[in-house]
C-alpha cells in the first residue's frame, strides 16, 4: 500500500536511543519531524555526533524508533513484514566504500540485492546492464571490486542500490574517504539522478561546498533538529552555523569578511562563482 | 636526514596473480621539525608508505630509514621506534582492541610503564586535545561511537603516547568543521612549540596547505612531485591532471586571476584571500 503523498520517507516525533553499559541510554535523536517529497534532494547537516547517521538507518530500516514513527512511502519500518519493500524503496550508502562490496566481480556485487527479490535472471541480467551503462560501469562489470578505485567503488555501491529501482538513497558521507576526481564523479553522478529519474536523496556530508547543491538543507545539532531551509538561507547563515560548530561554503564565508571590509556583495551569495562574478562586476565599476 | 626512504618498493602478495606493485623506487628524506603532506589520487600508495615509516609492513626492496638506522633492521630498535613515532590509520577501527574509550588511550602511557594516576592524566589531557569531554566519553565502548567520534578517539590515543613523530592517514575524513580546525590548530602547536615532525596524508588541503614546509605527490606508486609547499602548490595544472585539487579558498583566487584581476593565487587561508583582494586596489596602476 502506497500513500497518496508525494512523501517518500517521513519521521514523525522520532525517538532514538543506544543502549548504553548498564541502566544508561544515550539519547541519540529526539523529537525528529521530516519528510522528505518525491524527487527531492536533501543534504543533512550537523556536527559529529549530532545524530545524522541514526537517523539514516532509521530511514532504512536498520535501526527502529523507540518513540513516533518513520514511514517509507507510507509504510511504517516497525513492521517486520514489510521490511523488504522498505530496504528496497530506500537505499543506503556508507563511508567506507571498502566494507559494502561483497562479491568478487563488479556484476555480481551489482545483482546481490537483486538475489534476493526473485526476479527472473534475464531481469537481473538487464537491470545490472541498465545501471551500469547509466553510471558508466560497463567497462569494469568483470573486475573483482577491490582493484577500483574508492570513487568506481562507490558508483559501484550505488548502482547495487540503483538496481532494486528505489525511490531514495541515503547516502552517509559517500565522498568522505574519496579523492577530489572519485569526489566528483560521485557527485556528479547522485545530482544527475536525482534530477533526471527523479530519485530522493537524502546527503550526510560535512562539506558545506557539496552540500549548497541541495533543494533543502536540515539542520541536526546533539539529537534534535535545529533549523531547515534551501542552501541560500541557511548556509549563508553563518552566526548560526559557527555557533553549532559549523562552517559556511568558502565562497560564503570569504564574502562576509569582504563585506565587513566594505565590499558591498549581494546577500546570497552560495558558490565560487557567485563570488567571483561579483567581484569582478564591483572591480569593473571602479 | 631524519626520516625518509631509499629505492622503496612494496609488491602486495608478490608472486600471484594479484600481485600489486604499491610503491616503486621511492626515495625521499625529511628533516626533524618538518611538516609533510603525502598526496596522491586514491590507491596511489600514500597509506602503503606510512605504514613502512613505522615499520608495520616490510619493504619488497629499498628500505626505510629513521635516524639512519633502516627500519626493522631488528625487534629491538623496532620497538623503541614505535615509542617515538605515533601512526592514526586511515580507518580508526583497525587499530581499536580495547572495551573502553580510556582503556583505548591509556593503552600506549601504560605500555611505557607510568603509574595510573599518570596514566589517568594523559588519558584526560589527550582528550581534552581532540576536544571531547573526558567524563563524557572515557566509558563509552570506542565502536560505539560516531564516526567522528571514532577518530578523534584513535588521534587521542597516539597523543597519549607523546610520540615524537606523528603520522596521521587522512586524519580529517569524517571531522566536522570544528575538530578539523581544533586538530590542525593542536598539530600547528606540536609542531611549532614542541618541535614534533609531523606527516600527513589527506585530500583536503583547506588548512593543511597553508601549514605544509613540504609536499611529496604519489601517483601509482611513484613520487611524481617532492619539495617545498610553494613549490608543489603553484603546479596547479599538473595536480587537476592527477585528479587532485587546491583548497576552495585557492580556487577562488585562481578563478580571478582568470578574470583578469591582479591578484596572487598562492593564498590557502580565507584570512590571506580577504589581505589579497583588499590589496589588489593598490596594485592598479593610478
Ligand atoms: N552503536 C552505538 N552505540 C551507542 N551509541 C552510539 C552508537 N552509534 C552512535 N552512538 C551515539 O549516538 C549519537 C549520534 O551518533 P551518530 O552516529 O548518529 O552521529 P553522526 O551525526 O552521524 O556523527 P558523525 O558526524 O561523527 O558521523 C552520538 O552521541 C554517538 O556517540
Ligand atoms: N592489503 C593490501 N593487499 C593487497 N593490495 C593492497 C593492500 N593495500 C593496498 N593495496 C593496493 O596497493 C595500492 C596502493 O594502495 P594504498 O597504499 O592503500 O593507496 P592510497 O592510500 O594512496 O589510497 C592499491 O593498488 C591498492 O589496491
Ligand atoms: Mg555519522
Ligand atoms: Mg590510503
């Protein structure tokens, strides 16, 4: 059963906590109110230890609320029934792009979740050759997955996700341990999903450059959410950032210091080219 | 010379099929008191040449040298090394054993044999550094952290030993932007005041950059580029050429220079972006 909304995941009043040594428990999210619509892309922001991964793997299924509800196109992930259709509707992306590849050719890590849904293999043959001629994979599909690179093993991961033709991925700080090239391949990659397929997505990163690429930034500070809004009003709010220990975009925050030494620079300014075109128009006019 | 190599080479499982060359005739040396950075796309060899600094792996041929003494030469001087040189691996997980934050820390001050309250001292101080609250954290399981967490747990617990040599894999992977700032702050600190040599490998050179004395670039197990920060930095094209970048902030610069404004692009701190482009009025001709 599949709700009417446009909503793709929602958490509503959500309750989390890790059991601690003893009678202690650690409150890890509290009172967490989001819904994520069809097709959107949402970067999750917040320091370490605000909450960001708990709250993905209570959006996948991994973990569920001890308090409120998290649905998964209207499904609630307390139902051990329809966990399958929740993991497959909503995939999920980790850091380290060494621990989530099982199988020893890029095919078969492609086609491991696919195993499990009882498609036929002409199915599986022609969903694994989809994905990876969208992700440009098709070259390595028989390479065992630990001589690629850490940004091909990401795409890799990702196709693994693609396959089971989701409507969400999560995604976990997925360029963390890449370099710049592996970086925005994977970037460049997620973005043109998502506004080609239509694929939420839902982005941990602690790169405020990636994350102005957004449609909405959320904001997690020690369990709780603290503030919402697109990349323009809330990444260029940089007292509010630099009080929850967080960092502005360099373009944003280079901009404020030109401002205080009376550069008069548009209020939103969000990427480098911004910026520079300002600059460059303020100079001109000199 | 203080610490470097001579023709090192690494082959992973040499004599299979999947025998891997990882590093090749690679030769270089650093002073005492240096900072180095080790660059490199990913699987160029960086996390294969600071594990032979400190002898965990053995070289296929070439060797290591510390003092002028070849790294593993015998147990004895092998252990005494490791007494003095700290290594953060790239994945904090693989170098926990322990069932507690503190037993994690205070694993290395009391190898050295100091008595608990000593012990107890540099476990409170090494965390304090990374900047977590000891009575927060010192009874908390190291794997049941964030990912954040984690790291700063294994930086703290090489702190701890008061090494002389710091060798940190990809240290800020997973940092927010307050423990990536506190971080480099403590290691400016080390090594300005204290004198510690301190390598790097990262491909996030926001603050590393404007830090480096020294830069050494690895690309499929070659150092293709070594020497002086400036020297390596000003090479921006033959960096994007192996998928590296500069900082954003550097980027900024360069993308006005192109513009055709005079400014310098040797610049990797927003402090010194904001002093150059504050300048650039006086450098017109009146
Ligand atoms: N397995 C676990 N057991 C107990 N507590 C945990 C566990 N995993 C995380 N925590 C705690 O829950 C809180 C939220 O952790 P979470 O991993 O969701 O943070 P995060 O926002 O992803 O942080 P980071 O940016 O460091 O990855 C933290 O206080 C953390 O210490
Ligand atoms: N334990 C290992 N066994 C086999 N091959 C390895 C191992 N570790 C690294 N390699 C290979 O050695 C090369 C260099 O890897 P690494 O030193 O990890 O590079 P980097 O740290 O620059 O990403 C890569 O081709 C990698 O696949
Ligand atoms: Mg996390
Ligand atoms: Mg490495």
């Amino acid at each position: 059963m599949v709700s009417r909304s446009a909503a793709i995941v929602e958490a509503k009043n959500v309750d989390y906590y890790y059991p601690g040594e003893g009678e202690t428990v650690w409150p890890a999210l509290s009172g967490i109110n989001l819904t994520v619509a069809q097709g959107e892309y949402v970067a999750l922001i917040g320091p370490n230890g605000s909450g960001k991964t708990t709250l993905l793997k209570l959006f996948n299924a991994l973990l569920t609320p001890f308090g409120g509800e998290i649905l998964v196109q209207g499904i609630s992930t307390a139902n051990e029934e329809t966990l399958p259709a929740v993991r497959q509707a909503c995939g999920m992306i980790f850091q380290n792009p060494d621990n989530q590849l099982v199988a020893t050719t890029v095919e078969e890590d492609i086609a491991f979740g696919l195993e499990n849904l009882a498609l036929p293999p002409a199915e599986i043959r022609r969903r694994v050759e989809d994905v990876a001629c969208l992700l440009g994979l098709r070259k390595l599909l028989r390479q065992p997955p630990h001589l690629l690179s850490g940004g091909e093993k990401q795409k890799v991961a990702i196709a693994g996700v693609l396959a089971m033709e989701p409507r969400c991925i999560l995604m976990d700080e997925p360029t963390a341990m890449l370099d710049p090239a592996g970086r925005q391949d994977v970037i460049d990659t997620v973005r043109d999903l998502n506004k080609r397929q239509g694929i939420a997505v839902v982005h941990v990163t602690h790169f405020p450059e990636e994350a102005a690429w957004a449609d909405r930034i959320v904001v997690l500070n020690e369990g709780q959410l603290i503030v919402q809004g697109s990349p323009e009003d809330v990444l260029t709010d940089l007292s509010l950032l630099h009080e929850l220990k967080l960092q502005g975009p360099a373009a944003v925050e280079l901009a404020a210091l030109l401002r205080e030494d009376g550069y008069r620079l548009p209020p939103q300014i969000l990427h480098n080219r911004e910026l520079v075109d300002s600059i460059c128009s303020l100079e001109r006019k000199n | 010379m203080f610490i470097g190599t001579e023709k090192l080479t690494h082959t992973y499982m040499p004599g299979t099929p999947f025998a891997t060359e990882a590093l090749q005739d690679v030769s270089f040396n650093l002073q005492q008191g240096e900072f180095a950075l080790i660059i490199g796309p990913s699987g160029s060899g960086k996390s294969t040449l600071i594990q032979h600094l400190n002898g965990l792996l053995r070289p296929t041929s070439g060797r290591v040298l510390f003092e002028g003494i070849a790294v593993g030469s015998n147990k004895h001087e092998l252990l005494r090394l490791r007494r003095r040189i700290g290594l953060v691996f790239q994945i904090p997980e693989e170098q926990f054993f322990s069932e507690s934050v503190f037993d994690e820390i205070a694993f290395a001050p009391r190898n050295l044999g100091l008595d608990e309250s000593e012990v107890e001292k540099r476990v409170n101080e090494s965390l304090e550094k990374v900047g977590m609250q000891a009575e927060k954290f010192r009874n908390r399981h190291p794997f049941r952290l964030s990912a954040g967490q984690k790291r700063l747990v294994a930086i703290a617990a090489v702190l701890s030993l008061q090494p002389e040599v710091l060798i940190f894999d990809e240290p800020t992977v997973g940092l927010d932007a307050i423990s990536r700032k506190n971080l480099y702050n403590l290691l400016t600190a080390l090594n300005q005041k204290d004198g510690l040599t301190v390598i790097i490998s990262t491909h996030h050179l926001d603050q590393a950059a404007a830090l480096a004395d020294s830069v050494l670039v690895l690309n499929q197990g070659r150092l293709v580029m070594a020497g002086p920060a400036e020297n390596i930095f000003n090479k921006r094209k033959q960096l994007y050429e192996l998928g590296l970048t500069l900082p954003p902030v550097t980027e900024i610069m360069h993308e006005l220079a192109e513009k055709g404004l005079p400014v310098k692009t040797a610049v990797y701190t927003l402090q010194e972006a904001r002093g150059e482009i504050k300048n650039m009025k006086r450098r017109y001709k009146p």
